[in-house]
C-alpha cells in the first residue's frame, strides 16, 4: 500500500491470480468495524478514500472466490 502511512487515500495494488471475484476487506484493529471494496479482477490496483477513517491501524486483506489470499496492515494518520 502506498503510501503507507496514510491520511487520506492509499493505492493498494493486487494479484487476483484468475479468481472469478474478488474484494478488499478493511477491516479496523481498534473497533473491528470493516468495509468491503468490490475489486475488477482484470485489474491490478485501487485508490482507496481513506478520509472518513479514523486514525489508527487497519488491517487490509485480499480475499479472492470467497478466500483470503493475502494481508498486509495500513496505518491510517
């Protein structure tokens, strides 16, 4: 994710290795509160709007056909 911390949008590039579908989960560490991201699977990047987010860490996982097939943690400042 760049950048990374964030404060108001991040770029988050993925890898849907043919998967049908696919969305971004982010999902705060704090609250727990999440929101989902549909993703186009042709694609290889999303610009995220992170300016209704609070400060804090976030965990942004990939999930592909139902799965999650990666993670990785955003800070948001």
């Amino acid at each position: 994710m760049i950048p990374n911390p964030a404060t108001s949008q991040a770029t988050v590039n993925y890898i849907t290795d043919e998967a049908t579908s696919a969305y971004l989960m982010v999902v705060s560490t704090a609250t727990g509160i999440s929101n989902n991201y549909i993703l186009d699977v042709n694609a290889t990047a999303i610009n995220l709007n992170l300016s209704t987010y609070t400060s804090g860490l976030y965990s942004v996982a990939l999930v592909c056909d139902g799965e999650i097939v990666d993670s990785k943690n955003l800070a948001k400042q």
